[in-house]
C-alpha cells in the first residue's frame, strides 16, 4: 500500500522532488505518522490504544532525534 503511494507521488513530481523526499525518508514519514496519530488521538477521544501507537511514535522520534545529535 505504502509502496504504491511512494510510486504515485515519484511519478507525478519526480524522483528527486520534496515531495518524493518527505514520503520516502523514513525519518520524516515517522514525523508525518505521528502527527495523524496525535489527531486521531484527540478526536477519538484519548483511547487507551491509540495514547499507546502515539506514545511508541513519540518515542520513535525522540530516538532519532537522539541518535543524530551523539552523532
């Protein structure tokens, strides 16, 4: 499914377009994740599965972010 998508936005922008870029670095796609995650969060009132999924994306980011600052 994500692979298709990927494909999609390489053949309408590009291979080296920004758009390509943000949907196939999956430093940004954990970002994009995240954010519909805490969406999703909030409007389905705070379940006790998605405050989990959002909660490991969180910490996903924080790893990354880690890893490139002790770089």
């Amino acid at each position: 499914m994500a692979a298709g998508f990927r494909s999609w936005i390489a053949d309408r922008f590009g291979d080296d377009s920004r758009p390509s870029y943000l949907v196939s670095c999956s430093w940004c796609t954990s970002i994009w994740m995240a954010a519909a995650m805490t969406a999703a969060m909030h409007w389905a009132g705070g379940s006790l599965a998605l405050q989990l999924a959002t909660t490991a994306l969180s910490l996903s980011y924080v790893a990354g972010l880690a890893s490139r600052w002790l770089d």
